[in-house]
C-alpha cells in the first residue's frame, strides 16, 4: 500500500481551526500502516469484492484475513484508502467494539464515517451523509469537520443548523423514535449552543436511555451545577432524584460485588441527591420513598448514629412519626451525649405541629415533651413557638397566644409565620418604634414595629408605618411581592436598617424553596446588624446555621469515613460562609486533632472560645 493512499484516507477539505483534528487522525492513521504486514509476493495478497460500489470488479488487498482487533483496525485503513467506506466502517466497529477502550480505533471508525458522509454529500446523498456525520460525531464529540459536515447538510436540505428550537425537536424526535445515538449527537449540539441546567439535563436523561449510565450521570452532575429559572425547580428536582435513582443503583451493584465501603458511600451520596429532590419539590413521594430506602439500606450495613439521625429525618418528610421515632430513638441509644440530638428533636415535634395528618395523641405527648423541655429551658423560643403550634392544633386559641407571645418577646424572628399565625388567632401586633432621635415615636410605639436603632442619620419619612405593614401583610401570602416592595423601600431609603430585617427575613422564607436566596438573605442580615437593628446579630446566626448544614452534613461523612481531608475542606467552606459560629470552629478542630495538627487544632478551639465569651 502506497504512502499517499493512507493519507489520502483521512484528508479533507477543512480550515485551519480544525488542523490540531487532522493531526491527531494523521498520525493514528500512519501508526496503522507500520502495523500493515508487507506481501512477499502476488501470490498472498488476497481479493474481495468491492462493496458498496457497483460492478463486480474484484479489489487486491494486501491485510491479512482479520482475527484480532488490530487487524479489524488494519483491514478497514485499507479499505479506507481504496475508498471502500462502508466496508472500511464496518471493520472499525468491528475493532472498536473487540476493544472499546482504544482511543486509536475510535478515531479511525469517526474518521471513516466522516470521508464517507464527505463522498456521499458531495454525490447529493444529503440525508444518507447526515447519518455518517452524526456517526462520525456520536463516536468522537470533538470531530469538528463532522460538525460542519452536520450543519452543511442542514442548510442544504433548507433548515437553519443554528435553529436551537429545531436542533432540540430533532433530538426529541431521535429520543421517542429509540434513535439515541442521534439524539445524542443533536442533544451535544444544543448543550454547545445553549449552555444551561435544562439542556445537560436532556443530554444525560439521553445518554441513560442509551445504556450509558455512568456518562448520563456526569451530565446530570454538570446539569444541576448550571442556570436554573426560578420556575424550573421542579425540573431540577427531577434531576436530583434521577441521580439519587443511579447512586442506588451503583450502590446496589458494588455491594453485591463485594464491595461493601464503595457502597455505603454510595448510598450516602444517593440519599444526598434524595434530600435535594424533595427540598427543590416537598411533594416528589418518589423522591421521599427512595429516600427512606436508601437510608434504611444504610443502617443495614452500618447501624451508626449518624445514618440513623437521617433516617428519623427521611421519614419525618413522608410524615411516618412512628418510624421516626423509632429511628431518634435508636440514635439515643447509640449515642446519648451528640448534640444533634437537640435540632433533631426540635424537628420531631415542630414536624407534628405543623402536620394536619399528626392525630391527637401524638399532639398530646408532643406537648408533654416540649413542656418539659421549657421547664429546663424556658428561654428557647422555638420550643415556645413550637408550643403554640401544638397549642393551636387542639384548638387551644389562648393557651396557643401566650405560647406565641412568648416566644415574640424572646426572638420575634424565631419563625417567619409567627406574625401571621397571631393574626389568625386574632392576637395584635406587639412591640414599639424606636427613632434615631433621643426621643420615641408615639405613632410608631403601638404600631407592632420592633425597635429600631438608626445611627447614622434620622429616618426619611418614606419609611412609614404603612410600608411595614404592606411588606408584613404579603410576607406570607405572596413573599415575592413582599420582596419587591422592601427592595424598593431600600432604593428609597438605603439606610433603613428595619427595611434590611424584613428583606432578610423575607429572603429566609423564599430560602426554604431555593438556598441561593439564603445568601441574599444573610447580606441582608448583615446589612440590618451593621445599623445596630435588634436581634439582626441573632438573625444572621440562624440563617448561616441553616446555610452550612450541608457542609456539616458532608463533613461528618467524610469523617465517618476518617477522609479528614475532605472533612477539613468542607468546615473550611462552612466557615468562610459562617465565620461566627463557634461550633464549626470546634468540629474543625476535632478534625485537625485526627490529622494530628494539634497547633491547628488549638487555634480553632480557642477561635470558639472568643466568639462564645463575646455571645454572652
């Protein structure tokens, strides 16, 4: 076989953007010729028929009959270089399917499927060459003359190839149809024109389908670290519970492999992606019942506190109070002294009170248990908030105010449905307005305004009673109202510290749904403490709590697993978020403690240390 032919095999008309490209496929293709056995004589070389031409004139070749994958990859560069596309196609797949993992004869099948999609577009085959160039474009992404080949046919079969509307219907159509490879090649193209959640999402939900699972995933994972609108949290719920699904379904398959450590962090990582689910959609039960499984599954194979404090957790979601308490309870008995025995309890019983399903009996203990709580703790406001709640369930209207009223007068920022669930009671507002004059407003002291302190300069009159009133009053029934009027009370008044406490309180509340917005939320915070606005300090500590508890949730795992470093790097992250709670701090120094950093160690207690002496 002569140089040039071999060359020829992988030459075609393209700019210079794509000369890296042709290199790469040069070069594989000349590796494959110093792999060709040379004929002795005339007498070995061998004839076939040339297929997929007309006429039945016979072809010399000079590759031997192939056995092994690298003589498949031989027989088709020769067949390549007399042109015979469709035979040289049919012996790359048959080497690349013989060793899928040869980068070498992926190159060489892609690059055969593009001169053959070349020569048929150039003979007016248009839809024929479409099927090569996607061929080309599925086996090798970045087979950039594939691309254009692509796009060349679209034009000349009258559409527009950077339409991303009509590139997606086409993967939609390839998608229903059973076609996946093609889906997948449109489903790139569109990922390449529109770089969002939505579209890496469609390519991974794709590639699954395909029975590619493990790249399916990679693409969710870029897929949920993307742009989202706000009215596609579902959709990103779904992505969540899609990898929760195939974290399972890895677990599953590692453990009955025999590896057992592979596994149980793979069903850490699934019952992650669960949570996520239902935090995005409460009510995705398949998100919820996949939970509990996996979790379940966990305490199997290692019934430690931990996998059942989230197990008690996954069933308070779906409402199952029994198990739950089934759940708190075995975590109780394996360690009685982990502090997140408190939070979990706080959950337990706040779960009943909010809950229509919890019947009376449940309410009754639960009261009985958050009284005795308040006996060695009367100055927790979220037991006495929770109290009212449990209060109202049994219709106790006063017995519920005076719950609620204490619980206003020790932090009126314990809940964000705390004001609304006192007008509901036809309770009145409580508190009074502090000017930033030495004097009080009497207008504002019976108005149910908090106190507020403003030390830069006196209030502008636009911070009025009747703009509180109008952002309170849509808090809870339209909280993306409520944000739009404080934000324009601040563009008026940027120095209304109270205007920042609302903001931030109303941010919180929309943080339930979406946690970005708890960013937002603690600025705000930040921004009301700064103006010396009462309880701004304690509000900012809560918010940040709920912010880091991801990473502590990570964090725990990896220390479960004694992978310090990854344990290390997520309070790390925690604490650039929450610089003030002294409690990452101390986890943090547990943790260099196992490293055995113990100058590092003590350098975060005694950072504890001072931000609890300056909370007293």
């Amino acid at each position: 076989m002569d140089k040039m032919s071999l060359e020829t095999y992988y030459l075609f008309n393209s700019g210079s953007s794509q000369m890296k490209h042709l290199t790469k496929i040069l070069l594989s293709a000349m590796l494959c010729l110093s792999l060709l056995p040379q004929a002795a004589d005339g007498a070995s070389k061998r004839r076939v028929r040339s297929a997929g031409r007309s006429g039945g004139s016979g072809v010399v070749l000079q590759t031997p009959n192939p056995v092994s994958p690298i003589d498949h990859n031989n027989r088709g560069v020769e067949l390549g270089s007399k042109s015979l596309w469709a035979d040289a196609i049919r012996e790359h797949e048959i080497a690349l399917s013989m060793q899928p993992g040869n980068k070498d004869f992926r190159t060489n099948l892609s690059s055969a499927q593009l001169r053959y999609g070349n020569v048929l577009f150039k003979s007016g085959k248009t839809y024929e060459a479409m099927k090569q160039f996607r061929g080309a474009l599925f086996i090798d992404p970045d087979n950039l003359p594939a691309d254009d080949g692509l796009d060349a046919c679209y034009r000349k079969a009258g559409k527009n190839p950077e339409d991303l509307s009509y590139r997606k219907k086409c993967a939609e159509d390839f998608a229903v149809s059973g076609h996946f490879e093609d889906a997948i090649v449109e489903y790139r193209k569109c990922v390449k024109m529109n770089d969002s959640g939505p579209t890496h999402a469609d390519l991974g939900y794709t590639l699954i389908k395909a029975d590619k699972p493990v790249d399916g995933f990679q693409e969710l994972k870029i897929a949920v670290q993307k742009t989202w609108g706000n009215n596609e949290k579902t959709d990103l719920a779904q992505v969540h519970r899609q990898m929760g699904d195939l974290l399972k379904d890895f677990a599953y398959k590692a453990k009955n492999s025999g590896r057992g450590s592979v596994g149980m962090r793979r069903l850490l990582n699934a019952a992650t992606e669960y949570r996520r689910a239902v935090t995005l959609n409460p009510s995705d039960g398949n998100a919820i019942s996949s939970f509990i499984e996996v979790v379940r599954e966990g305490c199997q194979m290692k019934p430690c506190f931990d996998n059942y404090l989230m197990l008690g957790g996954a069933y308070l979601l779906a409402g199952d109070f029994a198990h739950a308490k089934i759940a708190y309870e075995q975590c109780h008995k394996l360690d009685s002294r982990r502090t997140e025995l408190v939070p979990a309890r706080v959950a337990f019983h706040q779960a009943v009170a909010r809950s229509p399903l919890a019947g009376p009996e449940l309410v009754a203990e639960s009261i009985s248990k958050v009284n005795r709580f308040l006996e060695s703790d009367p100055n927790n406001e979220r037991w006495w908030y929770i109290l009212g709640r449990l209060k109202q369930h049994q219709n106790d209207t006063q017995g519920a105010i005076e719950a609620y009223r204490r619980a206003e007068k020790i932090n009126p920022l314990v809940d964000p449905d705390l004001p609304t669930q006192i007008r509901i009671l036809g309770g009145a507002p409580a508190g009074g307005v502090q000017t930033a004059s030495a004097g009080t407003n009497t207008a504002a002291a019976t108005s149910g305004v908090p106190a507020v302190t403003q030390p830069v300069q006196p209030v502008v009159d636009v911070r009025s009673l009747e703009a509180y009133s109008k952002i309170e009053g849509s808090m809870s029934s339209n909280p993306q109202s409520a944000l739009e009027l404080v934000s324009d009370l601040l563009t008026k008044a940027p120095l209304d510290g109270h205007a920042y406490m609302l903001k931030g309180n109303i941010l919180q509340k929309l943080g339930q749904s979406d946690k970005a917005l708890l960013d937002d939320a603690a600025v705000a915070y930040r921004q009301a403490a700064a103006f010396k606005e009462p309880n701004a300090e304690d509000a900012l500590i809560i918010v940040n709590t709920i912010r880091v508890q991801d990473n502590l949730s990570r964090a725990d795992q990896y220390s479960s697993a004694r992978d310090f470093v990854k344990a290390a790097g997520e309070l790390n992250d925690a604490i650039i978020k929450a610089p003030n709670l002294a409690n990452l701090h101390r986890k943090l120094a547990d943790v260099m403690k196992s490293m055995n950093d113990p100058d590092a160690a003590k350098r975060e207690s005694e950072k504890a240390e001072k931000i609890e002496k300056k909370s007293k």
